[in-house]
C-alpha cells in the first residue's frame, strides 16, 4: 500500500513539530538552571546599585536609603528602598523587595501598595537580565536599580509640586 503524499507531508510536520517542542522544553530548562545560578549574583549587584543610586540622592536634594534586613542565606532576602524629600512640608516613599535565591522573580510592593515583579529572562546571548511584569524592557542590575529608584525620585517630586 502506497502511502498518499499528504499523509508523509503531515507526518513529517508533526515530527518538526514535536522536535521543535523539545528544543524549546531544553532551552528552558537550561535557562531556569542558569538563572538558579546567577540570580544570586545579580541580586548582589543590585542591592550596591540601589545603595549607590540612594546614597547620591543629596545632590538633588532628596534623601534616600537602602536597608538590608539580614535573612537566611537560601531563606527569602529582603531589601527596603527609601527616597524622601525632608523640609517643612516631608515627603517619602519606599519600595520592599523580596527575593528568593535561585528563584525565577524577584518580587517588589511599594507604599502605595503596588505589587509587582522583576521576572528574570535569559538573552540569546546568554546574559541573565530582568523584566518588568508590566514593561517588557531587559534590565541589568544596575539599570533596574536605576528604574526602581529614579521612579520613586520622580514621585516625590510630582507630589511635593502638585501640593500633596
């Protein structure tokens, strides 16, 4: 029995399917290990930018800090990010961050009680960055403790310009 071209035809796109599928379930798991991996690392880095962007806070009169609640080390890290205008009329807000080492996220919840989280990606040239949950622009450590802070800094601005 001949078998109609139609039927190989399908077969084979199946196989390719399937093959594809593997590739991509091999990709990931290679991805989830290395973040495993390096997430700890970059949970470092971010933790100095952070103290490095709120501790220059003074030169455009604000004041800030980065406070570093000391947990276990496989236990769930946790990190405070403070910027406040101080005067007569103060102003201040803060940003928690939660992270477990090896875990695909690192979790945030602000004042303001926004929750949110930073979800680590792997790019196709191996570097392990982050990505807003709601923003889909990669971010080293240094450049999301810029975002994190610089954001909290514009807030404080706008409030105190706006009266609040």
């Amino acid at each position: 029995m001949n078998e109609p071209d139609w039927i190989k035809n399908e077969a084979e796109r199946t196989k390719r399917e399937e093959e594809a599928n593997d590739a991509r379930a091999q990709d990931a798991i290679a991805a989830s290990f290395r973040v495993a991996k390096e997430g700890p690392a970059f949970w470092q880095q971010l933790l100095a930018g952070l103290a490095d962007n709120t501790n220059a806070l003074p030169k455009i009169e604000l004041a800030g800090r980065t406070s570093i609640i000391a947990a276990p080390e496989k236990g769930e890290q946790f990190c405070r990010v403070e910027v406040s205008k101080p005067g007569v009329f103060p102003n201040f807000t803060h940003t928690d961050l939660f992270y477990i080492p090896g875990a695909p996220v690192i979790r945030c919840r602000t004042l303001e009680g926004v929750e949110g989280g930073f979800v680590f990606r792997v790019l196709s040239s191996g570097e392990v960055v982050v990505v807003q949950d709601v923003d889909l622009m990669a971010m080293h450590p240094e450049q999301m403790a810029e975002f994190i802070v610089k954001r909290m800094a514009t807030m404080i601005r706008r409030d105190i310009r706006q009266g609040a």
